[in-house]
C-alpha cells in the first residue's frame, strides 16, 4: 500500500502535468481560437466590403479549421479523463469521494491520510480548474459555432450580392459595349460631318475668293462710272449755261422781234393807210379824168403814177409776207 501511494501520488502528479499541460494547450487553442474568429470578423468585413468570392471560400475553409481544432480539443478532453479514471480518479465529486474512501481504508497512520488528503485536493482543484477550462472551451466553442453561422450567412449574403454584382457588373459591360458603338457611329458621323465642313469651307472661300473679285471689278466700274458721271456732270453743267445764254439771247431775240413787228405793225398800219389814202386818191382821180375828159391816152402823170401804185403794191407784199412770219 505504502508502494501504490507513491506511485498513485506520481500518477497524481503526471496527471495534474498533464491537466496543466492540456489546460495550457486548451487556452492556447482557445486564445487562437479568438483571434481566428476576430480575424475571421475583419476579413469577412473586408470581403463584404471589397465583393472578394475567392477571400470568403479561404476565410470559410479557416472557420472550418477552428471547428476541427475544438473537436480536437474535445477528444484531448477526453483522453485526459479517461487518463485519470484509469489510475482511480473519477470525474466531478463521485471519483473525489471514492478516492478519499480508498484512502482511508489503505493505511491508519495520518501522514499518509494528509498525503491523500492533499493529493485529494490537488486532484480536485486540478478537475475543477479542468471543468471551468472546459467551460470555457465550450462556451468559447458554442460564440465560435454561432459566429460561424452568421458568418456563413453573411458569406452567402455576400455570394448573393456577388452573383448580382456580377450581373449588375455584365449589364454595365453590355451598356459600355453599347455606349462603345454609339461613340464609334458618332465618331464615323463626326467625321463625315468635318469632311462636310472642310468641303463647305473650301467652297465658300471659293465663293469669297470669286466676290472678292467680283467686287474688284464692280470697284472699277463704279470708279469709271463715277469719273462718267462726273465728265456728265461737268458737260451738263457747261450746256446748261449755253442753254441759259441761247435762252437769253433767244429772250432777247424775241423781245427784239416783238420790237420789230410792233414798228412794222405800226408802220404796215401806216402804209395800209397811206394805200388807202392813195387807193382814193387814184380812184377818185380816175373817176373824173374819164367823167371829164374821157381821153384815150394821157401823158403826164400816168407813168408817174403806175410807177407809185407798183411800187406801193410790192410794199404791201412785204408787209403782208412779214406779217404773216
């Protein structure tokens, strides 16, 4: 009995090695556990932030891997109780009280009952210490699951928002494909419409170019014309002023004339009256040369006479022919 104590006290302690151990690894696994899980958070919100598919696959696939380390940890658990009820020790307060039954049956003396007495204690510390780790493990294990799932279910949010990215993303494409051969055609138009232009421009310079000309000789018609006009002017000017000499040398003319036939009206008057005066005189000398006489020939005054009344009569021509101009 005083053997097995010892080797109960080895295995007591190998155990408690082995507990501190595994509880150390359990920590370890449980603090990289966290971090994988706050890391998973961030990447998860880095992937729904940047629509990244192939990042949410590696970030699922590390969740997957945290799942495996607690099922690893899990059997790790069972193997230290399955270790520890090997040598005796049962899990929880059963296998405290059949140890300290064991104990108390096995020797009388009180050193050895505050070596199992003690040996008791640090087994039991070392089981609750393992049940709080435990505890821990499994609420850590349980926020790690559920946070899984909301992972999992924002990574499929996510792959839904990705497959309707990917269509909204195919629809812009075929847009700028479209907006593409608009911009082409409207390039080709723009094209055409500047050889258009050129074409327009290179006519209406042309056309310029032919009015410039055109306006040149125009230029030098007006200026002959003008230098016409002016000779015109000057021509008209000097006939003017003859006509206005002709016109008064004609006034003067006719107030010459109208002179001259008031004196030959007054003198045709005179003479038509002196013929008269004469045309009497002659007839009633003739009257009383043939009343008195009643000769055939008479000499004197009768040529005289003839030659006065001729003479007479030719100015009572020129009379009238002035007269009547």
């Amino acid at each position: 009995m005083a053997v097995a104590l010892p080797g109960m006290v080895a295995l007591g302690v190998g155990g408690a090695i082995v507990g501190d151990t595994a509880t150390a690894t359990a920590v370890g696994w449980v603090a990289d556990a966290i971090v994988w899980v706050a890391d998973a958070e961030t990447l998860i919100k880095i992937t729904y932030d940047f629509a990244d598919k192939e990042k949410v696959e590696i970030y699922t696939k590390e969740i997957d891997e945290l799942g495996v380390e607690f099922e690893l940890e899990e059997e790790l658990k069972a193997i230290v109780e399955s270790g520890l009820q090997s040598i005796g020790f049962g899990s929880g307060e059963n296998s405290l009280e059949s140890s300290r039954t064991k104990v108390d049956t096995s020797g009388d003396s009180s050193e050895r009952e505050e070596e199992v007495e003690s040996l008791a204690s640090t087994v039991e510390r070392i089981m609750k210490n393992l049940n709080l780790k435990i505890t821990q493990l499994r609420r850590s294990l349980e926020e790690s699951r559920s946070n899984n799932e909301h992972l999992q279910s924002l990574t499929e949010k996510h792959a839904q928002d990705i497959v309707e990215n990917m269509l909204y993303i195919k629809e812009l494409e075929d847009r700028e494909r479209m907006l593409a051969q608009n911009v082409e055609r409207l390039m080709v138009k723009i094209k055409e419409a500047e050889a258009e232009v050129a074409r327009w421009r290179e006519a209406c310079e042309l056309e310029i170019q032919s009015g410039k000309h055109e306006i040149e000789q125009r230029d030098t018609v007006v200026a002959i014309l003008t230098q016409e006009l002016e000779k015109r002017k000057t021509d008209l000017d000097i006939s003017n002023r003859k006509l206005n000499k002709k016109e008064e040398l004609a006034a003067a003319a006719q107030a010459t004339a109208e002179k001259s036939l008031q004196l030959a009206d007054s003198t045709a008057a005179r003479l038509r009256e002196l013929v008269e005066e004469l045309s009497k005189q002659l007839e009633e000398a003739e009257s009383r040369y043939r009343n008195r006489y009643k000769l055939r020939h008479i000499c004197w005054p009768w040529k005289t006479l003839k030659l006065s009344t001729a003479t007479m009569n030719n100015r009572v021509k020129n009379v009238k022919r002035m007269l009547s101009k």
